[in-house]
C-alpha cells in the first residue's frame, strides 16, 4: 500500500509497503480471490450497465500530457471496453472549484460512473461524496482522492517515480558525472503541495538523496513546492535560487518535465545549462528534446495507455457487474488509513542512453517528431 503523509517541507512522510486485508466498503483486497461483483453493484448501484462515463482532468498549462495523450486515450479505450458508451469530458484548468462543477454538470447529465484525475487531492472528496449520493463510483485516476468512498485508483508507483529521480542523482554523483564532487549544491523544486502524487515524488526523491544530504556529500540549498506546478513559477524559484548562491548550483531536481523546461531557461541565462544535472517526468517532447540537447538529463517515463487501459477495464467491468479483483494489483492507503483498491503501473528511467529503446520503441513519440527543430546528430539519434 502507499500511504499518503501531508506534511511540512522539513519532514519526510514515511510511505509502507505491506499486504493489507481491512478495506473499506467491501472493495477487493489485492491478494484476495472471491468475486467482489455484489459489493460493488451494492454499493455503487448506477454504475451497473452505465453507458455514460464522465472523464475529468486537471489541468493543460504545466504538462502536455492530459491533453495530447491522456484524453485520446481514456476516451480510444472505455470506448473499446464499452461500445456504445457516452463520454463526458472536462478540463479544470488548474481549477478545484471548476472542477467540482464540472462534476456535478456531469452527474446532472447521467453520468454513472466518473473518472476523475483531481485538481486538489482533497478538495475533490466533495466529488466523490456528491457522486456517492447518486451511487456513482468515482475512479481517481493518476492522482489520489483523500476520501475513504473512493471506488479506486489508476496511477503509477508514485513513490517510485521519485525514488527513480532520486537514485539517478546519486549515481551519477557517485560516477562524478557533470564534474560532481562532495558538497555539490542540490535545489529541489517540487511539484504541487495539493496533489498527492507531488508528495510521494518528494518522498521517494529523499528516501534516495536523504543519506547523501546527511553526509554532507550533498549540499540542499532549497526544497519547495511549486503551487499548480506552475511552470513560470518554477522558473522564477530557479532565478531567485541562482541570485541567491551566486549561481553556484550543481543539481536540480525537478519534479516534472514542463518545470524543468523552465528551470533549464533560466540556467541559460547564465550559461548553466547543460552544466547543471536536471532531472524531469513524463517524458514529454520538450522533455525527450531536451535530453537530447544535453541541457536536460533524464525523465521518468510512464506508459500512459497502461494507466487508461486499466482505468477502462475497471469502468467496463462496474458496467458489466463484473469481478475487479484480477484487474486490480494493489492498495494505497489514504490518510485516515482506509485502503483503496488500486492499479499500479511500473514507471521507467529514460536518459540519453534509451530514448530509441523506450518512448520511441513504444510508438509513445516518433523520431520525427523528436528530431523535428534539433541539430544534426542530436543525442546520437537524430540524422
């Protein structure tokens, strides 16, 4: 299970992983092996035989990603699952009040079953309860809902993906790449404090930078959220952390790709950039691009068709009344302890080494379109 820790910038929440057997509402324990069908026809009533599916994303501004391939392919299979199905779709645009709108314009327009990938990890509880009303199940998709009700959960390791960030720092630290050497300056900038998945992703970060830090082989000059993974304030944290040291940076970890852009900007106002160790998520175009160029130094690729696919398979399953507990491989415990059924997909390290043998070996991005704009012989891909 994953448990999430709200929690204060100095403390690093504790995350455990253990089989657990107390689940809330009569929803299916990982390991277990009875059919869950009747429990969840009891509990979430409208979503048996339901042909309209509501889909709800949080945002488009900071990564590209819920609209280039999250929305296609949320959409390409539910409807593959469930023909005939009616998709609602919406966007927040950073919004939790939007989005809350948005869900009850969806509910009011039958919607029986919601998918629902949260602007505000807490504040999206209200979604759920309101869903909860009419009997529609709510499937968090790609970042936890803090509400004991929730019907699911379809994302990737979190943890992982920060421990991934984290680890790729410490070994190449550890190689003395880039020219690192004891004592070398690492700013953190996070991502978003309200989205739970920005929490694990520190978590995991410091889980693997924690001991090198507390040796004194890593020295951490910032460590802050950024508030809806605002790219251009992400930029900002970055200049305001160069004024400050004198440009003397060596490391920074950023949580996502389209930050990371931004950070990558403001190194090269000053000639930092491809000096600076950078880290990134989600491996985006930019992202893949600025690897590529040597200014950015890795992300975290997560095959996103796996997060819908799963998210289908739960919503034709509801739908059908039938059994989840072979779709379902895990269980994340919320905040109060309540374990919700889960989905977890494995995350992957992408640096210039496997650029061809991941994103463009998936088909995720073509190397047309990631040599589109770069020099000749770019990152030792491009022709």
């Amino acid at each position: 299970m994953f448990k999430a820790i709200r929690h204060s910038l100095p403390i690093l929440g504790l995350v455990l992983l253990a089989a657990c057997t107390n689940n809330p509402g009569g929803t299916a324990d990982s390991n277990a092996t009875g059919n869950t069908t009747a429990d969840a026809n009891t509990e979430f009533p409208a979503a048996k035989d339901c042909q309209n599916v509501a889909i709800l994303l949080p945002e488009s501004d900071s990564s590209a990603r819920y609209e280039a391939y999250d929305r296609p392919l949320l959409e390409q299979e539910i409807k593959a699952a469930l023909p005939g199905v009616t998709i609602q779709y919406a966007n927040a645009n950073n919004n939790a009040a939007t989005q809350q709108n948005q869900a009850e314009a969806a509910l009011t327009k039958s919607a029986c079953i919601l998918v629902v990938d949260p602007n505000d990890s807490e504040q999206a509880a209200v979604i759920v309860q309101q869903a909860k009303q009419s009997g529609v199940p709510v499937i968090a998709y790609d970042r936890l809902i803090q509400d004991p009700d929730l019907a699911f959960y379809v994302s990737f390791d979190n943890e992982r993906v920060g421990e991934l960030q984290g680890q790729y720092i410490v070994d190449q630290f550890k190689a003395g790449n880039l020219g690192l050497e004891k004592g070398a300056n690492l700013v953190m900038i996070n991502g978003a404090q309200t989205d739970n998945n920005a929490l694990l992703f520190r978590q995991g970060a410091l889980k693997a930078l924690q001991p090198l830090v507390d040796s004194g082989d890593l020295n951490l000059v910032f460590d802050q959220y950024t508030p809806n993974w605002d790219n251009a304030r992400a930029q900002s944290l970055m200049e305001g952390v160069l004024t400050k040291e004198s440009n003397n940076v060596d490391i920074a970890y950023v949580a996502n790709d389209g930050m990371a852009n931004t950070v990558i900007a403001a190194l090269r106002t000053q000639g930092l950039n491809g000096k600076v160790l950078v880290t990134g998520q989600d491996a985006t175009l930019t992202g893949i691009q600025n690897i590529l160029t040597g200014d950015q130094t890795m992300t975290v690729y997560k095959p996103i068709i796996e997060e819908a696919r799963a998210t289908a398979q739960l919503v034709a399953a509801l739908s059908k009344g039938e059994d989840t507990s072979t779709i379902v491989n895990g269980e994340t415990e919320l905040q109060d302890g309540t374990q919700i059924p889960s989905v977890l997909a494995t995350p992957i390290v992408v640096d210039q080494s496997n650029v061809e043998d991941t994103v463009i070996k998936d088909g995720f991005l073509t190397k047309e379109q990631i040599c589109n704009g770069l020099p000749a012989g770019a990152g030792g891909i491009c022709p």
